[in-house]
C-alpha cells in the first residue's frame, strides 16, 4: 500500500490511498491516515537520507503525529521517539540518549541518566545532546513535545 500524493512515485502497480495536500509531508498524512484507521503504533523504517530538509521534516512529522498514537522512527544506529509528556523507558547501562525539543519547552526533567535535568528550560539546541543511561529507569517530564533518541547499541 502506498500512501501520499504521488509527486514522486511511478509505479503503478502499487495498491494507492491518495492523501493529496502539499501543506503536509507524505510521512505526516501517513501517519495521521494510521491513527484514523485506529492503529496504536507506528513503526516507520526507511527515512535516512536524501535532503537535509527532507530528515529534518522526518522529526518534525513526529512532533506532529497525533498524541494517541506511538510514533517509532527506526535509524541505522538509533531509534526515535516522542515524549508529550512523560516517558518511561528501561535502557541497558552505557545507552546512548539524546533530547530535543522542536518547540520550547518551561520544563524538561530527565532521570536515571550520567547528566540529569530538573524542570529546566529547552528549546530546539544541543543541550539535551549526547547522555548516557545509568541503566534501569529513565524517566523523561516535559511541558511540550520532545524528539527522544535512543542508541542501539550500549557504549
């Protein structure tokens, strides 16, 4: 199945759901064509590369996508998730996490990581770059949508 407005696709064997409107990325009105035919998780694969614009809407359809619906974006190395509000997550020790808020935030409080935040200020920057589990829970508090991005492999 096929979804989106088919301004970069020929093949036309591919069973088609047109979902024509230029003021949305194909990934977002996939995403919210999921949610209305009652999905609860969203596994997306297949979106590194190309251009520059292109990744950083991949990031943004995630900050996007509706709130009910879990949104996982597989990466090579990583994966990708949002947090709206809290999120609980039990990674390895040595897993590599990072934070970004595309909005600002008032506050954002992660714990169970080498560097924690409590209730501090964030907006799109790198002060959520690069943080390392502890190992066991981590718990993520944020006022705003946050792009979490987890490695797969443990340092």
């Amino acid at each position: 199945l096929a979804l989106g407005d088919f301004d970069s696709i020929v093949d036309q064997q591919v069973e088609r759901v047109e979902l024509s409107n230029q003021s949305k990325s194909d990934l977002l009105k996939s995403i919210e064509y999921a949610a209305k035919n009652s999905a609860e998780i969203v596994d997306v694969i297949g979106i590194e590369g190309g251009e520059i614009e292109h990744q950083l809407a991949v990031f943004a359809a995630l900050v996007e996508a509706p709130l009910d619906l879990e949104v996982r974006l597989h990466l090579s190395g990583q994966i990708a998730l949002r947090c709206a509000d809290t999120l609980e997550l039990v990674l390895e020790e040595g897993t590599k996490i990072s934070l970004f808020a595309f909005t600002a935030c008032a506050f954002v409080s992660i714990s169970g990581v080498e560097y924690p935040l409590d209730s501090k200020a964030l907006a799109f920057s790198t002060l959520g770059l690069h943080n390392v589990a502890l190992g066991g829970l981590v718990k993520i508090d944020s006022d705003g949508p946050l792009v979490v991005v987890i490695g797969r492999e443990v340092d």
